[in-house]
C-alpha cells in the first residue's frame, strides 16, 4: 500500500493518512530508511507527526517522551527507572521503497476507543459559562452542539461569567475562588478558542509534566522534568492536589535585593469540578505573592471550545494591590502560555478524550488527569454512580 513519495520523506514527521488510518512517516537519520507508526503517542495520543527527531529518536510534543527507529520507547523524562513495556509505540508495518513511493504492508493498531467528547449527552446535565457579562453578546449562545438563547434558560451569574445549565445541574459551581474574587486584583484573559474536546483542554490543565516541552519559550525551561509524587484528595464529583515545588522567580524584588534567592518555593493548589470547572492557586512561600487562575471551558461543538481564562492577583511585584502595568504584563504571560498550549492542540485528531483507562498509558505523573477521567466517567453514568457502583473501565 503506497503511503507517500520517497522523496518527500526526511527526519521531519509527515502526517499521512492510509485508508482512514492516521499514519507517521519518517526517516530517524537522513539516509536511513523509512519507519512508519500509527500517528499518537500511546501516552495521550497525541500526533507524533507533531515530533522532532534528534540523534535517531523521535520525541512527543506533549511529555517528551522519546522513542528509537524500533518504535520503543527509550526516554520517560517525567520519571526515574525503565519506560514501563506498554509505553512502546504500536508493532510498525513491513516498510519499503519502490518506484520511489513509500509501502506498507498492512494498518497498525489505532482504535482510540469511545470518546467523551463536546456533545455528550450527559453534559447537559451541568453549568457551562457562556460568555463575559457586559461584554459578550449572548442573545444565542453556541453550546453542545446546539443554539441557546440564554434569556429562555435555566442560569445564574458568578465571577463575571454567564453560566447556563439545559438540564437539573448534578453538580453546582465550587466556591473556593469567591474570597479571593472579591479581595484580590482581578483581570480577565481574551477568551480563546481551542479545536479539541473541553476534556483535553482540562486534562492539559492539570498535566505539569508538559511544562519543559511545550512551554519552553516562555517558563517550561526552567521546570524539572521529573514530576515528583504528589497525592489527590476525591471531593464530590471533584478533587484537588496540593504540590510543593521549586521554581525560578526573577521578577521578585527582593532577588534583586538580594534578601531571596532566584530559586524559590511555590505550593500549587489544583481544583477540578465536573464536568469542566478548574482553579490553580499558586503561591509563593519565599515571596508572599498569590495567583490564582480560573480556568472554565464552553464545550461549543464537536471541533470548538471557548476557554474563560481570570486571574487574579495578591503581592506580585511586591505590593498588595499590583497596578496596571504589572497586570498588563501577567495577562500577556498568560496568554503567550495560553498559545503554546494551543498551539499543540491544533495538531491533535481525535475529537475527544478517552475516559477507558487502557485507551492510553498512564504513569505517576499523570495522577490528576486519572482521577479526572474517573470522574467524568462517572459523570457519564450518572445512575451507576448513584447507586455506588464504579464507572465502567
């Protein structure tokens, strides 16, 4: 089965698709010859046409994990020890060059498995934010696939966002940022637009071990790569984490003088709430600064997600009530990590995010986005739930 011409084939990943099949192509050394893989990583499938290739291995966007011309991965930067087996890529097909095309001899493996996507039936059962107040026009609103018009529904307002539920709610909006609304500076990101599911977009949220790759340009190069252990705490159909971490922290004004180091401690505080409800409190235990970011997804369609992005802020720079010019320069951070994050998700193929957890290999770091997945699984089948029974695997 010719795939793509010989020629345009190198040691950049070329995407090709091969009777419906999404399919990598590429040579791991310039001369070498062609390898050819299922197009995902087994760790969240995303593209691995998306990949770079350096000294003959090919390394995901996302975590960076890195994989020979074998198809085995050799690199797991988020942990010590051995790659576990299944962290492999899928048995590549018999590869050939004839009359200057690309053949293979049969498809790899590439069921996805089902996928909770932006249309789900049982989102309709929850508070979805739908617009700015007082800046968005929200006459008609794009949500679930469908047309609301927000005066004829069931909704309420909190932290300057207009939320609608199309059915009885099961879940109501958590409460932990209402104090720091009402008492810190506040700021509103542009709402931005992502191609994937609202569930990879809070998965993305959650996920720390992606920092060193995708947000290299603006603070991931600092970050370890190696996640250390860090425990989940279950709330009704929600979590949160606390994590004590090491960060760099130059705009401090007592690093410049020189009564705290650049190297700092920071705890990090994650909340989720089903379906799509996110918090990050970070703060800086050296320096006494807070920022607190919400983080809410409008799950529009099955290719488009509108993400609410407000910051808020307590001591950074140094002072209780930051100014504008300091809040103009946190927004922009923002959005700049915003773009990176966007950026990869524009390159992704599937139109939703596994809740079956052998659909995708799982490790120590990725604790949060399981118990986020157990959730939203539950959330799914909210009669099972009801009556005690696990979620289905």
């Amino acid at each position: 089965m010719p795939i793509a011409r010989a020629v345009d084939v190198s040691t950049r990943p070329l995407a090709v698709t091969a009777a419906g099949v999404p399919l990598v192509v590429l040579r791991p050394e310039p001369d070498a010859e062609p390898v050819v893989f299922a197009d995902r990583c087994p760790h969240r499938l995303v593209p691995l046409s998306a990949a770079k290739v350096e000294n003959g291995r090919l390394r995901c966007a996302y975590h960076g994990w890195e994989f020979d011309a074998a198809g085995k991965c050799v690199e797991l930067p988020s942990q010590d020890g051995a790659p576990p087996p299944r962290a492999g890529l899928s048995p590549a097909p018999q590869v050939r060059v004839r009359d200057g095309m690309v053949e293979i001899s049969d498809l790899p493996p590439t069921d996805p498995g089902e996928l909770f996507t932006n249309e789900d039936p049982s989102l309709r059962r929850a508070w979805h934010p739908v617009g700015i107040v007082g800046i968005d026009d929200m006459s008609e609103v794009e949500l679930l696939g469908q047309t609301y018009r927000p005066a004829e529904e069931r909704t309420q307002e909190r932290w300057g966002l207009l939320w609608l539920a199309p059915e009885e709610p099961l879940t109501e909006l958590f409460d932990d940022p209402d104090h720091d609304d009402l008492n810190y500076v506040g700021a509103w990101l542009p709402p931005a637009r992502s191609p994937a599911s609202a569930g990879i977009v809070a998965d993305n949220f959650l996920d720390t071990a992606h920092f060193p790759f995708v947000h290299a340009k603006t603070f991931g190069a600092a970050e370890e790569k190696k996640v250390e252990r860090y425990a989940v705490t279950d709330e009704p159909w929600g979590c949160r984490s606390v994590q004590d971490q090491w960060f760099d922290n130059p705009e401090d004004p007592g690093v410049a003088a020189g009564l705290r180091p650049v190297r700092q401690r920071r705890r990090a505080t994650y909340v989720y709430r089903a379906p799509f409800q996110l918090m990050l409190r970070l703060e800086e235990l050296d320096a006494g600064a807070v920022k607190t970011i919400l983080f809410f997804s409008q799950p529009e369609s099955l290719t488009s997600t509108r993400i609410y992005t407000k910051m808020l802020f307590h001591g950074i720079g140094g002072v209780a009530d930051p100014g504008p010019d300091v809040i103009r320069s946190e927004v922009a951070f923002e959005e700049a990590v915003l773009e990176e994050d966007l950026d990869l998700q524009r390159t992704l193929r599937l139109p939703g995010l596994p809740l079956r957890m052998r659909d995708e290999l799982h490790v120590r770091a990725d604790l949060l986005g399981v118990h986020m997945r157990r959730i939203l699984s539950q959330f799914a089948q909210p009669s099972a739930a009801a009556l005690g029974r696990p979620a289905k695997d």
